[in-house]
C-alpha cells in the first residue's frame, strides 16, 4: 500500500538535526562532465538558513538604493536650471556613501561594530544635503538611507536620538518654504500635495529604521535557532561516543583484567607446576575467545542499521529540499543484513537525487519477493544520462553485484528516472 511521509519520524528527525545539515552530509562531488546540462536548470539547493541570510542582506540593504533611486528620479526631472557640478558632486558622493552603507550592514549581521563606517556616512550624507538643493524625496532619502543603516548598529536610545536627528536634518536642509512660495509651487501642485509629502517622509523616516531593526532581530533568532540545533546534533554525537566507550569498557574490562591476572599466575607456575600453568592458559584463551565475542556483538549492534529510521531521515532530507515523498516498505521489515544494504543504496539514490536532478516529486519502494528484494526510486526530474556515469550508480552496481543483485537506472516513463535494484535474499544470508 501507497503511504506518506512518516511526519511524527520526520519531524523527530528535523528538530534533532538542520536541514542544511543533512544535505552536506549526503552529497558529494559531482564527477566531472556528470549532469552538465541538468545543472544548468537545477534549482537553488541552499540551505533555507542560507536563502533567509540572503533576503535578509537585501532587505537591510534598502538604504544603498534609496538615495541613488531619488536622486536619479529628480536629475530625470531636471529643468536645465540646476548646477551640473553640484549634481555631479552629489551622485560622485553616492558612491563611497553606498560602499559604507554595505559595509555596515555587513557589520549588524556579522554581530561586528562599524563606528567609522557610521561617521563617515554620516559626514558624506551630510555634505550631499548641504549641497544639493532638491526634493525631500530625491537628495532627502540619503538622510533616511543613514538613519536606516545606523539603527542595525546603535542601542534603541541610540537609534531614536539618530533617527530624529536625520529626520530633522534632512527637513531644516531641503524645506521647500511656505506651501504658496515659488520654490514650493514649483514642486508640489498645492497645499495638500505640500502637506502630504512632508509628513509622509517623516512618518517614513521614523518607521523604517525601526522596521530595519526588527528584520535584524528576527534572523538573529533563527540564526540562534539554527546554532542551537548543530550544538544539539553534534552534542548527540558526543553523547553516543560516550555510550560506546562505556559500553565496550563494562563489556571487556573484566575479562581483560582476568587475563591480565591469569597471566601472571601462568608465568609464576611455569616451572612449578607446568600441568595448572597450562591450565591457567587455557582459561586466559577462552576468556579472549569471551572478550572478543563480545566485542564482536557489541560492534555488529552498531553497525546494524535501522531501514525504518533510515528511511524517513532520507525522505526528511528530500522533503526539506522541497521534493514531495511517497513511500513503501514492507509492513513486517526485511532481514538485518538486507536492511544495511538497502539502507546504503536509498542512501546513494537519494544523493543522486538532490545533486543531479530537479526533482519535485520522487517514490521510494521497496518489495520482498519470493526470492528476492526490490528497491525502486523514481522521480520526476530526469536529467541527461547520456554518456559515463558518476561513481555512485558505479559504486551501487559493484556493491549490490557482490550479493549476486543488479542495479539499473535511467528514464522511465514520461521525464521520470529510475533507480532499481535486485538483490537475492539468499545473497545477503
């Protein structure tokens, strides 16, 4: 029967370990010339982390382009009446103002300070203001643009004081004068339009610094978020380490020290009594016999692999890359050597899957036959096979071949690709 994702597995498996995480552990190098042309189609496969930062970067970027947008808009308007090497002046200035304005922005993100940057684009924007002689909403925006970039690194007492202060310096600096004044007449068409502009770079003014602020704490949190979950996932590792070292320290510390004791007899009894030394050798064999059987169970315990859980850790994988999955395995499990291969090839189809296709759905089979196993994993983002494979489908084909198996892979259907594998049941017993 046809099921879905296991949610409650995937979700254990999702708040253990990052999305990004799992991905990096998965994949490998592509070998050379192998899905060239699908790479040119194949989606973006960051990490969402990643995708936030970078939505993140732009949207606190807003102030680099303010300026340029108002002053570009007002030179397009230009009656010819204006100075040319003041307007020349002012967009030269733009330029180092923007690579600050970057830099800061770079800084709030990175948890850095960026005092100088804060100065020296305040001065320039400053000097762009005192200079120019245009609309609030063209040469004005610089003081906004500042005073959006300085809130990412200032306290909030901080940023209210320097947003007021820009807020003010831009209004004292280009006020057009009185509503019925020829310079005022000559940008705003009345009264209303005069009033309306004004408050609206004010209002604006007073927002978007703080709305710049609150994005910033937001990544903040999911990067906090995200670290939380590595220092989970790598303190899980560590907690396992321990377990085993524990472990194989109760299972032959004992027997080790027996042997390390009847050792010593066996050498003081010698030559006194050769019969009970060779006695005391013989115990010390079977207790190594003892340790290492022991060992041996210890490791195979390990070694072993879950398919269930391995399983929905690769269907989490492949739906957190925003690939829909569909799976079916036996209801009653397979045998524990069989598992650990099936495991392994899910494993490597799955990487196949994010490197090289574009996948947006992909079905996951597994069936127990009369004789013989059947994996299948199809998915719909066929790319162009043609030509030598990588070394995955290579190492599957090899691995599955020593079971006395078969792995085969390529289109199937209608822009869908298939991996199949056939192992023997009596291969892996």
């Amino acid at each position: 029967m046809l099921t879905k994702t296991d949610d409650k597995g995937t979700g254990r498996l999702r708040a253990l370990v990052p999305s990004g995480l799992l991905r990096s552990l998965l994949r490998r190098p592509a070998a050379p010339g192998a899905g060239s042309l699908a790479g040119l189609f194949r989606r973006d496969k960051r990490s969402q982390v990643e995708r936030l930062r970078r939505l993140t970067f732009w949207m606190l970027s807003i102030g680099v382009f303010l300026p340029w947008v108002g002053s570009l808009g007002w030179l397009s308007r230009a009656t010819g009446t204006e100075p040319i090497p003041l307007m020349l002046l002012g967009i030269v200035l733009l330029i180092p103002f923007s690579l600050l304005q970057v830099r800061m922005v770079r800084a709030a993100m990175d948890g850095t300070t960026a005092n100088r940057e804060i100065v020296a684009s305040g001065v320039i924007a400053l000097v762009v203001l005192a200079t120019q002689d245009g609309h609030l909403w063209s040469w004005g925006l610089a003081a906004l643009a500042w005073s959006t970039s300085t809130a990412l690194l200032l306290s909030r007492s901080a940023t209210l004081l320097a947003t007021l202060g820009a807020t003010a310096v831009g209004l004292y600096l280009l006020w057009p004068g009185a509503p019925d004044s020829p310079q005022a007449l000559a940008i705003y068409s009345d009264e209303e339009s005069f009033g309306a502009t004004i408050g609206g770079y004010i209002g604006i003014s007073l927002v978007l610094p703080w709305a710049n602020r609150f994005q910033l704490w937001f990544w903040e949190v999911v990067r906090a978020a995200e670290a939380g979950k590595e220092a989970q996932a790598r303190l899980a590792v560590t907690e396992e380490r321990l377990r085993f070292a524990r472990d194989l320290h109760d299972l032959v510390g004992h027997s080790l020290s027996a042997i390390a004791v009847k050792s010593e007899v066996a050498v003081k009894l010698a030559r006194a009594d050769a019969d009970r030394a060779a006695a005391e050798m013989g115990e010390v064999r079977g207790l190594a016999r003892e340790a290492l059987k022991e060992i041996r169970t210890a490791v195979r315990g390990y070694r072993t692999v879950d398919l269930d859980a391995e399983l929905r850790s690769m269907v989490a994988v492949l739906e957190a890359d925003g690939v829909q999955c569909t799976l079916q395995a036996p209801p009653d499990g397979v045998p524990e050597e069989l598992a650990t291969l099936l495991s392994w090839l899910v494993r490597e189809g799955t990487t196949n899957v994010l490197r090289h296709s574009r996948a947006t759905r992909c079905r996951i089979s597994i069936m127990l036959q009369e004789d013989q196993a059947v994996l299948e994993m199809t998915n719909d983002g066929a790319a162009d096979v043609r030509g030598r494979g990588g070394t995955g489908l290579t190492g599957m084909a090899e691995r599955v071949a020593s079971s006395g198996g078969s792995v085969t892979a390529g289109p199937h259907g209608s822009g869908e690709f298939r991996l199949r594998a056939v192992v023997p049941l009596e291969g892996v017993r």
